[in-house]
C-alpha cells in the first residue's frame, strides 16, 4: 500500500512540472513571447560551432525561414550535421538578431537521423540551380526553392477552393478512369489489367469497353450542369504527348468549372479574370518570402508585371483579329499565320507582346479547329464557334472554355459528321432532358504556376518530376 502511494506522489510531482510545448519552425518564429519549455523538430540547414557557443538553423518545411538554436557545445554530437533530422528541446527567448524575432535556447539535442554529409546530393548554404536539383527527383523538396514552390502549391490550391466556394459552386469529384475523349485529339493513356499470366489471345477489357486516363472532367460537368447552376472539379489529367517541352506535361492538374444557364461568353471570361486575379493576389500576400525567392532569383521583373496585371482589365480580341495581326507582324514565323490554322505558341506569344504585355483573350475560333461540344455562332462566311482561349505573356495559352452546344439538331448533326452518335447518345441525352444554355473552362495548374513564379521549364514546379519515361519514383 505504501508503494503505492509513493507512485501516486511520484506521478503527481511529474504532473507538475512544465510540460514541453511542440511548435512548428513558423510557429516559434512568429511567437510573440517567450516560452519556458518549447520542442521544435525538423531537419539542420547549418552548423557552426565556436568555443563557447554552438548555433544550427533548423526547418521542418512550414516556412523558408529556419530558427536559429543556440546551444553549449557540449551538446555537440558528431552526427549532428547538415541534413540530420533532429529534436531540440528549450526555452524560446527573444533574439538580439534584427532578421529573428525568436531563437531557441537548446538544453538538449536528439539527432532522430543522421545524414551522411559526404554522399548527400544537397549542399550547405549552396544555392542549388534547379537543372542540378531535378537530377534528385526523390530529395530536391528539401533544397529551398522547391520548399517554396510547394507551399505555394498548397496555398494556391487552397485559394482556388476557397474563391469557387466563396462564389457558390458545387465541388464535384470527376472520374480518373474514363472512356471518353474530352479533347478528341486521341492522345490517351489507355488502361489495362496487370496480369503477367495474361492470354494474349484474350481480348475482353476489364471493363468491357476501353477505359483511359482522364485528359478532362469537362463532360462529366456537364452532366451535373443539368442538376446545378455553378460547379467545378479540380484534379489530375493526363495527356500521352511523348514531349521534353518547356511547356508540356503527361501528367497534370486542371482547374475546371462549368455555370448553367448562361448564353454568353463574357460571363465565362469573367469568372477567368475574377479566378486568376483572386488567386494570384492571395499567393501574393500570403506567401510573400517564398514567392519572392523566385522573383529575386529565377524571374527578378516578375513581380512588377504580376503588380500591373492585378490592376488592369484583360484585353479582347476575335480569332479573325488575331490573325491579321500575326500576318502584319514584322517577323517571321515557323508556322505561317493562316485563318482556319490553328495558334502555334509562337504566334500566341506575339499576341500578348503586341498587346502590350498584358493577359488577352482570344475569342470565336474556327468551326473546324474545335470539339464537337462547342457552340456553333452561326456566323459566316467564316464560321465561328463561341470559344475563347486566355493568354497570358511568356506562357501563351493559360486557360480555355467556350459555351457548349445545347441545341439537339445542331449537336446530332456535328455528331452524326463525326461518326461519334453512337459513342456520345448518352451526351444527346443530356439535351433531351430539361438543358440550358451552359458554358466553362479549364487552367492547367501547372502552367499557372509557372507563369507567376516566373519559371522557365514547367517541370520545375511539379512535387515529382519525370524527365524522361525511365525516371518514375
């Protein structure tokens, strides 16, 4: 009984002593006063140690900033070196420094991991560029500026959920696996069963037609446009382009909504405009030093252009005006301007520079250079859908949309040219049924990272690049 009692005592004295507060590194940083007993844990971006003092930085990803620790060298271990996971336990207490606001005091440190310094890709204090850094799929997230890109992922992500949500639309989670062709380009990842044992007489398909990667979730909106009035889906697509572009991805998020009952094109390229600009703003003020590691060092005259962008109107030209711009250009093109012909990047990056700079939406394209869904303007002698394509400088193409074909007559007409009635009766159906008059668009994620970052090779601001078809993690 005694024992016991003793074990109460015990646990009660532990009980009162200050228990160790765990903070992330933007945390203590931002702290406003000091703290008596504070954990921080994360990965050591410096060592020095002096005669009498003992300083690391350590970072666990929440800000590109590190908190400075100062420590006894007695608590120097040999496998505390840049890159060991570590944990510090300590006071918090202000800094005599003017760049911290805090520093912690260390009283112990735990190297949770070690890191072999020697064969360790990543250097200290070395700024990496990012042609060395993609070499290392698998550890370039912990060099600085893939840190910030990837909390610029996440908060740019976070922003375009909040701006669709803000503005009353329905998040729908589209199909990866599909068997339609959205775009009708027949670049498509096909799927099939693993089975290393498979007949290879055997022809059936698991399910039981073919089944691809989605290039879009454009048609299955569309479906949920004749139950909701405002929806989007944002998610991965695919795209089987076997290109080592600058601009070019197999695999890609795509930011998508579509809103019902609207006949004009206008209101498609407004909500654009209002997307890019909500985002691109709260980007700005919400992750200012990350996105200003890449204006200062990757695109130093980004900043200013974003600034002015943010506060003007886009510009609105037709696809016919386009052309003839293209063909008084005083250079010359790879491709030659054409009505008809498809807009090569070039000539989309000759628009924008001859606009002065600025984002422009490239409106009423060809009848026969688009997909079936589009709305036919019944304009001639050109005939013209109603579709629209954003351009933005040094990217060209950012987003494209149109209104869609809601007319049955119109739709089974264009179907029945294309051989594809009896593929798409299920999408006639949808305008049998109560349809209204509709209309969207899709942004690749990506390519909007890029632009406003001011990237150059747009697989440098995916988490996991894939330079070539052997390098998959």
């Amino acid at each position: 009984m005694l024992g016991a009692r003793g074990g109460w005592r015990a646990l009660r004295r532990c009980a009162s002593l200050p228990r160790a507060v765990r903070l992330r590194v933007r945390e203590a940083l931002g702290a406003r006063q000091p703290a008596e007993a504070v954990t921080v844990q994360g990965w050591v971006r410096s060592v020095r140690s002096q005669k009498e003092v003992l300083f690391l930085h350590i970072n666990d990803g929440s800000s590109l900033e590190s908190l400075q620790v100062v420590a006894d060298p007695s608590l120097e271990k040999r496998d505390l070196t840049f890159g060991s996971a570590v944990e510090v336990q300590g006071k918090l207490v202000k800094s005599p420094h003017r760049m911290q606001n805090m520093e912690l005091q260390a009283e112990t440190i735990r190297v949770v991991g070690p890191c072999d310094i020697w064969s360790f890709p990543l250097k200290m204090k070395e700024r990496h560029p990012l042609e060395y850094v993609r070499q290392f799929p698998h550890l370039r997230c912990r060099s600085n500026t893939l840190g910030a890109l990837l909390r610029i992922r996440s908060q740019a992500t976070a922003a375009i959920h909040s701006f669709f949500q803000d503005n009353g639309y329905v998040h729908i989670h589209t199909p990866i696996i599909t068997s339609n062709d959205c775009e009708g380009a027949g670049e498509l990842f096909q799927i099939e069963a693993s089975r290393e044992a498979k007949d290879s007489a055997e022809k059936t398909h698991f399910f039981n037609v073919p089944a691809f990667l989605t290039v879009s979730g454009q048609l299955h909106l569309e479906v949920m446009a004749g139950a909701f009035t405002h929806m989007f889906t944002f998610g991965p697509t695919f795209r089987a382009e076997n290109s080592q572009s600058r601009r070019h991805l197999a695999e890609f998020y795509m930011v998508e909504a579509e809103l019902s009952f609207t006949e004009s094109l206008q209101d498609i390229m407004q909500v654009m405009e209002d997307l890019f600009k909500t985002v691109t703003s709260t980007v700005l003020s919400k992750c200012p030093r990350d996105v200003e590691l890449f204006h200062k060092y990757i695109a130093p005259a980004q900043k200013g252009r974003l600034e002015q962008i943010l506060k003007h109107k886009f510009m609105i030209i037709s696809y016919s005006e386009a052309v003839e711009i293209l063909k008084q250009a005083p250079q010359t093109f790879t491709f030659k301007p054409e009505w008809g012909c498809d807009l090569q990047t070039e000539h989309e990056k000759y628009l924008v520079k001859h606009c002065g700079e600025v984002p422009v939406f490239v409106i009423n394209y060809p009848y026969d250079l688009k997909p079936f869904y589009m709305r036919d303007n019944e304009d001639g002698p050109q005939h013209t859908v109603a579709a629209v394509d954003l351009l933005v400088p040094g990217v060209g193409e950012l987003c494209g949309g149109s209104l869609r074909e809601e007319r049955l007559p119109f739709l089974e007409s264009r179907l029945q040219r294309l051989g594809l009635t009896d593929a798409y009766q299920w999408y006639l159906e949808l305008r049998k049924y109560g349809s209204a008059p509709h209309g969207g668009f899709g942004m690749g994620f990506e390519r909007y990272l890029q632009y406003i970052l001011g990237v150059d090779n747009i697989k440098d601001v995916i988490p996991f690049p894939r330079f070539s078809h052997s390098c998959l993690l």
